[in-house]
C-alpha cells in the first residue's frame, strides 16, 4: 500500500524497530531522513532504500543533545520542504537490579530514552504548528504499564514517554497527532547493553519468544496511514505466545 507522501524523520534508525520501519516507510513512499549515532549504518540504509526506489537521507545524531536534534529537524525541513512525521525510537535499555546501583546507567537510559524524546517534541512541535500539522510517533515498551525485577529505571523511563504523549495529545488542537507505540518483546540490539551478569543471563529466557522488529515497523506505518482526522493514540504489540 503506497500512501500519500510524507516527511518521516525516524531517531535510532540504525538498527532493530527503527531500521526496519525505515525500511517499511520507505516502501510504503515516504521520504525519509534517518538519525543515529552510527553513521555508517545509516549511510549503507539510506543507499539500499534508494538503490530499491524509496527517498531517504540520513544525518548522524545524539537525542541526548538538544541542539543535535534541532539540527536533524530543520535539516529534513531544509532537504524536503517541511515535517510531517517525527519518530522518536531512539531507546537504550541497560537493565539491572537497583542494589547494582548503576547510577551512570540510570542516568543514560533517563537522558535518551526520556530527555531524547523532549528534544524530539522540543524541535519538531513547533515545525509542525507552523506548518499547520504533524504527527509524533513516540516507541515506548510494554514496560509503560508494567514493572518487572531489574527494569524499575528502565519502565519508569517509559511511563514517562506515555505520560508525555497523552499530555502532548491532550493540549494538541488536533492539529498535531500522537501516537504512543509499546512493544513487547522485540529482536533488537537492546539487549546488547545490559552489563549485570544476572540481569543479562534472565533477559535471554525472557526474549525467547520475540517479535521481529518489522511487526511494529507496520504498527507505526498504520498509524502514519490514518487520515488526518484519525488519531491513533495507542498500539500495544505483544507476541501471541507470551504472558508479558
């Protein structure tokens, strides 16, 4: 299904949910920039989606800093015209038990996951009044409606993102859009950065029925294919076998 073209700007689109709704935007004639901090994955993405016919650009970005994401947002503004679309995806997830005491950890996973998304409305949001509308797409986690051992900071970060998006779409005039997207268990590269041994050794059993990445990426392409006066507020995505 080929929609009407819009302006799609996805952050952590790298790898895992990002990548693969790149890919499924792009196909579905979107046009597309796409942010990261590995810019080298990027640059091979946006070669493949436009050696298959699709319109993508990338720029290397860090959500944690707020003047790195105003310039992602007025640079798809600059190449396409305007800003319809802004995914916040970007997300890290360094589980562990409190008594780890894994300040720095907390920290980075409060400055990306939750700070990551402010900057993303921050930019965007006006962008969007401006121009009349837009839609945010924000990726949340099942874990924005529940809390298990070792990922107490990690669900607090993402209760915050629910809680940011119902209040962004309550003071919306209906106008701007929002989405919240809450995955359960996902195929990404998340698990990757869990340093305590217990916590890494349980997320195996628990990722051992997953999703693939590109069942949200078609949850957030449904979403985006709504007509402007449809606002699909939340998509919560679990795999059929799972309890969590």
């Amino acid at each position: 299904m080929r929609n009407e073209a819009k302006v799609v700007a996805i952050t952590g689109a790298s790898s895992g949910i990002g990548e693969a709704t790149a890919r499924r935007l792009a196909a579905d004639g979107h046009r597309l920039l796409l942010g990261a901090r590995r810019s080298d994955r990027l640059d091979a993405l946006s070669h493949e989606i436009n050696e298959a016919g699709g319109t993508a650009a990338f720029q290397r970005l860090d959500v944690t800093d707020a003047g790195d994401v105003r310039a992602f947002v007025a640079a798809a503004r600059e190449r396409y015209g305007r800003m319809d679309v802004m995914v916040n995806n970007a997300g890290v997830m360094p589980l562990s038990p409190l008594d780890a005491l894994k300040v720095d950890e907390w920290d980075r996973m409060i400055d990306v996951n939750v700070r990551g998304v402010l900057h993303g409305i921050a930019a965007a949001l006006p962008v969007m009044r401006a121009q009349g509308g837009g839609h945010f797409v924000n990726v949340a986690s099942v874990g924005a409606y529940e809390v298990s051992p070792t990922a107490a900071v990690y669900c607090a970060t993402k209760y915050a993102v629910r809680a940011i998006s119902e209040g962004l779409r309550q003071e919306s005039d209906g106008s701007v859009r929002v989405t919240l997207v809450s995955p359960g268990v996902t195929e990404s590269e998340l698990a990757e950065g869990i340093s305590d041994p217990a916590a890494r050794e349980a997320m195996k059993a628990y990722r051992a029925v997953a999703l693939p990445a590109s069942a949200i990426a078609d949850a957030i392409a449904y979403a985006v294919a709504q007509p402007t006066e449809v606002d699909v507020n939340e998509i919560v995505v679990r795999p059929a076998a799972s309890a969590q």
